[in-house]
C-alpha cells in the first residue's frame, strides 16, 4: 500500500492534525491528534451527532451551556463523550503529552469539510516510509 487510506490536514500552526477515514452527508470518521498546549477554536456540528473515543494522551473536552452552564469533560484512554447537534464545544489538550482523539459524527458535514480543507495543510503520506501518526510515551 502507498497511499494512506486517510486524507490528512494539518493547522497552518502545526498544533492539530486531522486523519479523516470516512465522509460523506450520512457520517464522518477520522482522528485527532492534538500537541501539548493546543486547543481547536469553539465550535459546533450543526447537522451532526459528535462521538468522542479518547485513544491515546488525555484531553480536555469544554461542553458550552446555556447561561453560561459549561462542562469540562476530561477523556483518558478508552472514555469517550457524546455531543449533540449544535452543541457549541472546544477540544483542547493542556497536557504534556500528545493527544489522539477517535471521532464519528453521524450527519452531514460536508459543508464543515470544504472550510477545513481550505483553511488547513494537506498532509502527504506514504505508509511504506511513515504513518505520520504521533508516539507517546
């Protein structure tokens, strides 16, 4: 196999990656690798349901509710958190490791996928040399 069968993008600043598997208007999947210290903005799934499976590090799930009711959820290995539609939230890793995030959105993000990969780095890779995956202690 040469080809990853992900398609990867990276922030412009190199602290998030995204190694989505699958997408299409009935479902998303993928993971994300979040470094030390780096937090993706608030946002929300209009359309979709978000499932979070924590595989590797921790992270720091903030839940916005309304009247200002937020909840901070902190994943370790194998926990996992479901967020539905239109739930504003932030990923975020305060940690000193490396965080790896399992995710399935089940609904249409086609929409969310066109802004990622035009705001965000295409990442090339080759399985045979690297699976540009992190590796944590």
């Amino acid at each position: 196999m040469d080809k990853s069968p992900f398609e990867i993008y990276e922030t412009p600043d190199g602290s998030a990656r995204f190694y989505f598997s699958h997408s299409d208007e009935k479902f998303t999947t993928g993971i994300l690798v979040l470094q030390p210290g780096a937090a993706l903005p608030k946002h929300n799934r209009p359309h979709a349901i978000e499932n979070d499976v924590q595989i590797g590090g921790k992270c720091l799930m903030t839940i916005f509710g309304e009247n200002e009711n937020n909840q901070e959820v902190e994943l370790s290995a194998a926990e996992g958190v479901g967020i539905p539609k239109g739930q504003w939230h932030i990923h975020g890793n305060p940690y000193n490791e490396v965080s790896v995030t399992l995710f399935k959105l089940e609904g249409d993000i086609l929409e969310v996928m066109r802004i990622l990969r035009e705001m965000n780095k295409k990442v090339e890779s080759n399985l045979e040399k690297n699976t540009h995956f992190p590796t944590t202690p």
